[in-house]
C-alpha cells in the first residue's frame, strides 16, 4: 500500500519498483493498492492507460497485480495534500478488503492517512503489518508543525501506536530505528534507500574551464529543504554562479518570487522524467542536497536523492547533518556546509575557483556499491517478509 507508484516518478515509487522487482523474481505474487497516477499537485496529465482507472486491476512492469483507488484534485499546500492523502488512504481500505488475502500487508509511509489505513487493513484480513517508515515521523510532524494543539497529541498517539502494534517496522536509515529502539520499540529492522546504477550511468566529469559554475537542485520544493538558502547564496555569487531549480512543491511559488526580488540569475524548470534528468546532471557542476537544520528529525534522515547524485558521479554541495552528513564525509563525493548564504557562497567560489574539486570520479558510485546495493537491499528485505510467512508463501 503506497501513496505512489509507477508510472509516477517518486522515491517511494522508485524504493518499491525495485524491490517488488526482486520479490517477483522469487516466485511471489504482490498486490500493489495505490491511486491513480497523477502529478503531486492533484491534477492528471498522464494519458489514461498508464494513469489506471480507479478499482481497475493493472499488471505492473514485474508481473505485480495494481489496484487503482481514486484521488482527490487539490491546491499545492499542506491541507491539501492531507486533504487528497485522507480520500485515497479511506479508498485503500476499501480496496484492501476486494483484494486477493494477502499473506503479509506492507505500508509505506510518510503518507499517515495510509498508515492508519494499512493497519486496518492487516486486521480486517488478518494478516502482519509490515510498515515502511521512509521518513522520521513522527518527529517530521512535530517538528514542522503540521498539526499543533490536541491534534497534536492524536496524531503522535495514532502514529507511535501503529508502530508499536505492527509486526515489523523498517527504516532507511540506522539512526532513526535507534530513536524507535530507544522509544521502546523493537520490532524494527533497516533497509536503507538503494539505487540501480544499472540506469544511472556515471556521467563524464563538467568541463574543466566553464565561465560560471552551474549549481543544479533537482527535487522537492518543499519546507523541509529550506531552498530561500539557496537563492540568497546565489546572489551573493551572482558574478560567477548560475542556479537551475527543478522541480515543484509548496514553497516554489515564494522561491521563485524571492529570486525575481533578489534579481539571482536562477532559471526554475518544472518536473522532469527519464532522459531530461540526465541532461540537467550532465550540465551541472554540482548539486544541492539540503536539509533545514532547525528539525531535529532530520539528524536520522538521507535525502534520496543523495543516492542517484551519487550515481551519476556529481559532486555535492551538502547542507545536511546527522546520518546524511556522515554519507557524503565517507563517500568523498562533495563539502559539507554551514546553513549560512555566505558559508555556501564561499564555497562555490572556491569550486568555480578550483574545478579540479568537481571531479569526484567513481568515488560516489563506490560508496554505493559498498553500503547501498540494490541485489543485497533487497535480499534482506525478502528475509524479513519470510520472516513473517512460516510457510514461505507469496507475500
């Protein structure tokens, strides 16, 4: 049960491609309830066929049977996402009771309505709850204040309990199922992020000499990123850095209108797909991978976009701590820097000042080999769905 899947083009679409993929090729069959494709901010532009239809059964690329539930067309804010991500999550319910009886019910989060909904869905077919915590909630939700007051307090109780209620909770990173371990918990095992470098090909090192150094940021536009960082760095470094921004999310109508005040030479492109992000990483001279520093949650949690910059061979300009700070030190693909405009100018003067520093050869592509192979990821998460199954059926 997730949020989102194929064709769309997310990381828990990416996470679960992969590894329903593997799951597959041992012989098992997987349901896949998920809605409607459809572009994050609630509108369809995906040609019917590929988008589904609403209780349509679809055959995924792996074999996998997709269930389709509707979704709710709604404003690019934060209600409005909570608002679609209730509708869908109450449909889920709906299409896990029609579905075939599954032997283990797998829900990835940080969608809480689905949550909510996995878990009635593993006790109204009487089957483990496996939840896939992609994200640290719920500190996120504490620490961006999505609910404050008593809804608060419901939402951590709603959230911790179906954490302690299921039969195994995963994480991407060691960190925040340390916090759950030290919470209590200890149903929980991690799985972290993957990618397939198989179609991430390392990319050719930037140009030696380059009037400008173009500074690419390829992901959410959202608060957790905290980006006005990177607009403000920008201007301070108007005279030999050009920022590319693609993407969408809630704060990219306030980036855009502080980018046109500041007048920074920043050109901002909607959502790509496919062989358009290639061209913007092969352009780019580093990338932005960027974290807000004042939520603590975010000491235990990796950008996945970390994993595919680390891919493709290019070097990071990292504004991260905790576990993301660490990954990027070990694997010597990018700096480490200050939440501060002028600490994050200064150093893309130093690396327009030295290009030598943006060739970061296999260095990326190594530590993912090491830490993040896709095969062993999702070897050790079979292990733990049989876990679950004595009889080592289908899950």
């Amino acid at each position: 049960m997730t949020h989102s899947y194929a064709p769309e083009h997310t990381p828990p679409q990416r996470r679960w491609t992969q590894f329903i993929r593997y799951f597959s090729s041992l012989g098992w069959d997987v349901d896949v309830i998920t809605p409607v494709a459809h572009e994050p901010h609630g509108r369809r532009t995906l040609d019917r066929r590929l988008a589904g239809r609403a209780f349509r059964r679809d055959i995924g690329s792996s074999g996998e049977q997709i269930l389709r539930v509707p979704y709710l067309r709604h404003p690019v804010t934060r209600w409005g996402r909570l608002a679609d991500h209730c509708f869908s999550a109450a449909a889920s319910v709906v299409a896990g009771t029609i579905s075939r009886r599954p032997d283990v019910v797998v829900v990835t989060v940080p969608s809480l309505p689905l949550l909510a909904a996995g878990y009635l869905v593993s006790r109204l077919r009487r089957a483990p709850l496996v939840v896939d915590m992609r994200d640290a909630w719920p500190d996120i939700a504490r620490d961006a204040r999505i609910v404050r007051g008593a809804g608060r307090g419901l939402t951590e109780r709603v959230v911790s309990g179906c954490q302690a209620r299921a039969d195994l909770v995963v994480t991407v990173t060691y960190g925040f199922a340390e916090i759950l371990r030290n919470c209590g918990l200890h149903n929980v095992e991690t799985v972290t992020n993957g990618i397939d470098t198989t179609v991430r090909p390392l990319l050719p090192p930037p140009p030696a000499d380059r009037e400008h150094l173009n500074v690419l940021y390829l992901g959410n536009h959202g608060e957790s990123q905290r980006l006005e960082l990177m607009i403000h760095a920008a201007a301070l470094a108007r005279d030999y850095v050009h920022l590319t921004m693609v993407g969408h999310g809630v704060e990219r109508r306030h980036l855009i209108a502080l980018a046109q005040r500041l007048e920074v030479p920043v050109t901002f492109h909607e959502p790509v797909q496919g062989p358009e992000v290639s061209e913007f990483y092969l352009d780019a001279d580093t990338c932005v991978v960027s974290l807000r520093e004042d939520w603590k949650s975010f000491d235990a949690t990796i950008p996945s976009k970390t994993y595919e910059v680390l891919a493709v061979g290019r070097h990071i300009t990292a504004v991260v701590r905790g576990e993301a700070r660490r990954v990027i030190e070990e694997s010597g693909a990018g700096d480490v820097v200050d939440p501060d405009p002028e600490a994050i100018a200064a150093l893309w003067k130093e690396l327009h000042a030295d290009r030598t520093r943006l060739a970061t050869g296999t260095s990326g592509r190594d530590w993912l080999q090491s830490h993040a192979d896709l095969d062993g990821l999702s070897q050790t998460y079979a292990h733990l769905l049989r876990a679950l199954t004595p009889h080592g059926g289908a899950a």
